[in-house]
C-alpha cells in the first residue's frame, strides 16, 4: 500500500501541530520544515480545517493549530478520510473491475485480510502517539521555539 503526498503531508502536519502544542504554526513555517510545496500543502491544510481536525486564523498574527487534543486523532481515521481512493487493485472495485479471474484465484481476499489488519494498526495509533517529545523537537528544530 502506498499512501498519496495528501495523506503523507496530512500525517506530518498534524504530528508537528501536536508537538507545536498550543503556540500552532503556519503553513510556511511547515512547508520548510518538511521541505515541502507550500501551496501543495495549503491544499491538505484546507482539508484537514474542513474535517474539523485544525483552527485556522487569518492574517498577521494568524496560522494553524489543532481543533482538538492530540490523543482523538485517530490516524486509520485521517488516513481514511485523506485518500481519494483505497483501493488497492482492481477487484476491490466492483463498479469498474474487469479482472477475468475475479472471484476464483482468491487474492481478493488476502489483500483485504492485509488491507484490513493494516488499518487495524492505524486504528490503535492517535496523533499524540506519534508526536515528537521536546527534546527530539529541539534536535531537529532548533531554531523553533
């Protein structure tokens, strides 16, 4: 399985917001942490205030925090709610499938076994399990306040 840049940036922004804690970000400060598009990352930002997991505040002064505690941000959830398409072969989508073997050759059925158990990992893991702690922050961020 691979994941799209959208759930990736997603993932990395919402671990960096929870490290930043109350203080938040902004989109520039993230996009040159991670090295990354800042408009690109605009975009996954937008849809994460959408889904309710970030505060926005415009203009001099503004940026982005989380809406909610760290520990409710469950990342099968967010990894769900970020990718546009978890199918991860044809036969997983039965309006457009046109695999001849469909149904007898049975890997259908492991890659959703596979499918399911790694969601069911994801679904154990929250946003403050994965944020850095300030020691590892500062190491890798020191000029971040």
């Amino acid at each position: 399985m691979r994941l799209t840049l959208q759930t990736d940036y997603a993932l990395r922004s919402l671990v960096f917001l929870a490290t930043a804690g109350e203080a938040g970000s902004t989109a520039q400060v993230i996009s040159d942490r991670f090295r990354i598009s800042k408009s690109h990352l605009v975009k996954v930002l937008q849809r994460l205030r959408a889904l309710g997991y970030l505060e926005t505040t415009r203009g001099r002064g503004g940026g982005v925090k989380l809406a909610c505690a760290p520990e409710t941000i469950v990342i099968g959830a967010v990894v769900r709610q970020t990718e546009d398409d978890l199918a991860l072969v044809e036969c997983f989508n039965k309006q457009d499938n046109s695999c001849p073997i469909i149904g007898v050759c049975g890997l259908e059925r492991k890659l959703g076994e596979a499918f399911a158990a790694f969601l069911a990992v994801l679904d154990g893991c929250t946003v403050a399990d994965l944020a850095l702690t300030p020691g590892a922050w500062a190491r890798l961020f020191p000029e971040t306040r």
